[in-house]
C-alpha cells in the first residue's frame, strides 16, 4: 500500500450499527380467517399477503398504483393493495381472490369471467374480478360505459376490455336488474371510487 493512500483508508469512520427491526402487532381477517401478526411500518399489504402469507393470488404489477393488478377488498371496498402499508388496515376484513369462491363453487364473476372468455394471460384477472366486486358493492355501475368507466383502474394488458366489460354487466344485471332505472347515486365521469 502506497504511503499516500494509507492516511485516508485510517481516516473512514466505521459503519453505523443496523438498526434493530421494530415491528407492530397486526390483527387482520382475511378470507374469513383472523390473522395475529408481527411487521415492520414499511409492509404494504399487497408484500404482506403475498411475501408472508403466500396468497399470490393477489399480482403485483406496477407497485404504485398504476394498473390494479394488485385490488383487493378491505371492508368490501375495493383498494390498491400496494398503495397501503399493512399496519394502516389493522382490524380490518380483507377478501382477496382466494376467498371468494365457495369451496369448488366459482364466485358468480369467476364463472363469467370464464363464459364470456374475459381473459387472455389472466393475470390482471384476480384484480378485475376483486375490482368488479368492489364496483358492485358500490351499486354506482348501470351500463356499459360506467362499468368501463368505473373500472379503468384496472389495466390489462392484452385488451380484454370487451370480454370484461361483458362477463362484469352479466353479474351486475343478474344481481341488480333495477339499477338502471334507479341507480344508488350520482357519479362522475374521470372519477373512480377508492
Ligand atoms: Fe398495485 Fe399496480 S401493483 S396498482
Ligand atoms: Fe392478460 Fe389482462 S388477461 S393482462
């Protein structure tokens, strides 16, 4: 080692110690399941189901809220789960795509999904179907283009749009066969409920 280099390698100051990992007690229902866990403030929900519970159901696309490959429900609303840190859902009921069938019952949107042949690779698909429960849940969709419109969170990248769009309106109108003749409230057009 040359003698001009020496002094400056003396000179550099030691590693900081790692912190010591702080994690925060977590009770959540998924599924129909109480969980009581440990994480740390930095999880989101989306790594917690997948990473730590294995529910892969639920997919990770952009991680930033951009293509809602990622929704689940949370209190039956429907949510971008890489958008929120676990810790801020204590308590809460979450439902991802793994709780809705009935045993070997398909959920009604799982089985239209399928009759109207509403996916392509599938894997926006857990997403569509938890955002079109969300939708439905809302009771604000009463035609076509609202379901379009109301559900454009939801990106696929195969453009499967009209299948989706119709395997969704089949579901609705099979379960709210007014709503077009008395929808629940007013919406607005470039607004998505979250
Ligand atoms: Fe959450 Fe894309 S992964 S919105
Ligand atoms: Fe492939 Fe939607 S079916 S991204």
């Amino acid at each position: 080692m040359s003698e001009s280099v020496a002094p400056l390698l003396a000179a550099t100051p030691p590693r900081p110690a790692p912190r010591p990992r702080v994690l925060y007690p977590l009770s959540l229902t998924i599924n129909g399941v109480p969980h009581t866990l440990q994480v740390e403030s930095s999880v989101s929900l989306l790594d917690l189901l997948r990473e730590r519970l294995q529910l892969t159901g639920t997919k990770k696309g952009c991680d930033h809220g951009q293509c809602g490959a990622c929704t689940v429900l949370v209190d039956g609303r429907r949510i971008n789960s890489c958008l929120t840190l676990a810790v801020m859902q204590d308590g809460a009921q979450v439902q991802t795509i793994e709780g809705l069938a009935d045993g070997d019952d398909l959920h009604p949107l799982q089985q239209a999904f399928i009759a109207c042949d509403a996916l392509q690779c599938g894997y926006c698909t857990p997403g569509q179907i938890c955002s079109a429960q969300g939708l439905i849940n809302e009771g604000k969709a009463c035609n076509r283009d609202q379901v379009r419109e109301l559900m454009s969170g939801n990106v696929c990248r195969c453009g499967a749009y009209p299948q989706i769009t119709d395997a969704v309106m089949s579901v609705l109108e099979s379960e709210q066969p007014l709503a077009a003749e008395s929808p629940a409230s007013e919406w607005v057009p470039g607004t998505v409920p979250a």
